[in-house]
C-alpha cells in the first residue's frame, strides 16, 4: 500500500502540496493540512486563509474538516473570494465528491462557514491583517501581505507575470521575507507559460520589480522537476534567495 503521507521527521523535498502555518493558528492554502497538522495544529487552526482553488492548494481541507467534525467547539472559517467559495460549494463540497460541511453543524453549531473578502479589502484573521492583491495565474488567484504589526511578509501564491503584487511589495516599510512561486524549470517554458507558473529565467525578471531588499524564499516547486529548478536558482546568483525548507519553523 502507498503510504498517503510521511513520517514527522523525514518529510520529503519533493512536495505536491501547500499549506503554510502561521504562528501555530492560521493556515494559509490547505494542500497538506490534514496530513501533516500536528496534535497541537489540529487543536488550534481554525483559520484557514486560501490563496486558489487549485487541488495542490485546497486538498486537506475537506479531510481536516472531517478530522476535525465532531469534536469542533467553533466552525473552520475558510478567508476567499467569492470566487473560491463558488468553486469549493460547487466542486468540492457538493455532496458528490464530499459532504457540504457549511450546510451540517455538529453538537456545538456548524462545522464550515466562510468569509469572503474582495480584491485589495484588507482582512484581519486572529492577530493577523492580510492584505489580498490579484495576481496572475490560470484561475482566479491572490497574493497577500500578511502582517502581525511587527512582522510582515509577502506571498505570491501560484502565478505568472505579476506587477498589482510588486507595487505593493514596494509601498512596504520593513518587510521581513517574500514568498515567490516558481513551479517549473526554464527548459519547461511553455508549459509555464499556458499554466501561468514561473519559472527561473521569468523569476529573475520578476525581481527586477522588487525594490525591497529581504529574504525571499522560493516555493511551489513542482516535485518531479525539483532537482532541476533548484540548479537553476542556484544559478540565477541572487543572494537573498532560497528555497524554502519544508517542515522548517521560521522565525522572521
Ligand atoms: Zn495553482
């Protein structure tokens, strides 16, 4: 049998999935939280931020919510588009391929509800502000600057060529890291291109936008191309840039 995860302490490089967790309380993406939530995630997230509808993106959702069901004191709250809920309530929780939690409480209320926020509306979420900015990818996607008023960061989510997430990324004060996408290797062009990912050559030119001089961790590597796109940003020569370390802490 294919193991459908990994041991605590050997999580592979090669990863399909996304999810990031904040502070130990807020998700952002959910590609991987059932999976590999810790004891102490699975008591605390409740928050669940979403950059995209994509599968890499949203998978350990429905199963963190099914985790999760019975023992729920307060609803998962999912932060998306419109969009994105649309895309959730019809494709995912549609009864078809999982239950529609935001339609079934348990003892203590309902299990799912969703807040959905605009382009460019700031959100609070716990101790957090996000800041949403479009970007550019095949499907209805966005980048946020996430701030807990002394830290702040920038994530791209998935996307292509991008300028709404630079200017913002340029208009901040004191931004402690990036997170940049870059999904395919520069021999895969094309391919980046019609699925509008990055790719090593097209990152560079998309920091030659970025004003701010701070860490800047690549992300979303598509697994099966690893090796190739890390050789490659190796190559580009730019010193505040590395690939982020899955399962690592950052303490920014
Ligand atoms: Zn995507």
């Amino acid at each position: 049998m294919l193991p459908s995860t990994f041991d605590t302490d050997t999580a592979s490089l090669r990863q399909h999935l996304t999810c990031f967790v904040i502070d130990d309380v807020v998700a952002i993406d959910a590609g991987s939280l059932a999976m590999a939530a810790s004891a102490l995630h699975l008591r605390q997230i409740r928050d669940v931020v979403l950059t995209h509808a994509h599968l890499d993106h949203i998978a350990g959702l429905p199963l963190f919510i099914d985790d999760l069901f019975s023992t729920l004191s307060e609803p998962v709250t999912i932060y998306s588009t419109e969009s994105v809920m649309q895309t959730l309530e019809r494709d995912i929780f549609n009864w078809s391929v999982y239950p529609r939690f935001s339609e079934l409480s348990n003892a203590n209320g309902p299990v799912l509800k969703y807040r959905t926020f605009g382009e460019a509306e700031k959100f609070s979420v716990k101790h957090l502000t996000f800041q949403p900015v479009a970007v550019n990818h095949k499907v209805p996607s966005t980048g946020f600057l996430v701030s807990d008023g002394g830290t702040t960061i920038g994530l791209s989510g998935d996307t292509a060529e991008m300028d709404g997430f630079w200017n913002l990324i340029n208009s901040t004060e004191d931004l402690s890291a990036i997170l940049l996408e870059c999904a395919f290797p520069d021999e895969l062009e094309d391919l980046a291109r019609v699925s509008h990912h990055l790719t090593p050559r097209r990152m560079k030119l998309e920091l030659e936008k970025c004003e701010r001089r701070c860490p800047i961790y690549v992300v979303n590597l598509k697994p099966m191309f690893r090796e190739s796109i890390v050789r490659q940003l190796v190559e580009l020569n730019e010193a505040d840039l590395t690939v982020l370390q899955v399962g690592r802490v950052y303490d920014l």
